[in-house]
C-alpha cells in the first residue's frame, strides 16, 4: 500500500463584521501509512462486516503498517512486527474488541 490521502485538514474563518460569507481553506493532507521504502512490501486489503484494514507487511523484515476502520470510524494507524505480535484493543461506542495480527506456523499471517 502507498500512501493514501484520508482526509484533509481545513481552517474554516467566520465572517468579518457585517459580512456573511465564510471560508474554507484547506491548508494539508491527512495521510494514511507513510510511504517509507514501498518496495517488497505486500498490499493487506480485507474487510468483513464493519471491520476495514488496509496496510502492508514487508515479508523479508514481518514489518507491518496497517490503516484500521471501523464502522466508518478511522480509528487510526498501528505499526508493528509480525514476530512479536500486534494487538489492538477496541472500546468505542459501536464497537469493542481486539484484533491480532500474527505469524501463524512461522510465515503464514
């Protein structure tokens, strides 16, 4: 997975005195996963149910960078190494849980 825009940041300025037009201006980017070093990296795009995680692992180092949305809600960026293990734990209003990622039998995700 390159990297990918989520959203953006954007100032909104109220109305000068007497006036009634607002402004909007985005001023940057919200961005997903960084970019790093994309090759050798393999591309994670699963979904089931409410659950959407996009990312990647890097099979040479089990490196992986994963994009967690729940119920529309982007809950945000995790990082961590498949050898170890990678845990989120989940408390918000429509949803709570855990999610593993890990090496199964040495190699299989």
């Amino acid at each position: 997975m390159t990297e990918t825009n989520v959203g953006a940041i954007v100032a909104l300025k109220s109305p000068e005195e007497g006036e009634n037009i607002w402004e909007a201006k985005q001023v940057s980017l919200g961005r997903s996963l960084p970019p790093g070093d994309v090759q050798g990296r393999k591309p994670i795009d699963w979904s089931f149910g409410p659950v959407k995680v996009d990312g990647y692992v890097d099979p040479d180092s089990f490196r992986i960078g994963l994009l967690i949305v729940i119920t529309g809600i982007n809950i945000g960026n995790i990082y961590g190494n498949l050898k170890d293990g990678v845990s989120l734990k989940i408390d918000i209003y429509t949803t709570e849980g855990e999610m593993r990622f890990f090496l199964k039998n040495d190699n299989e995700l």
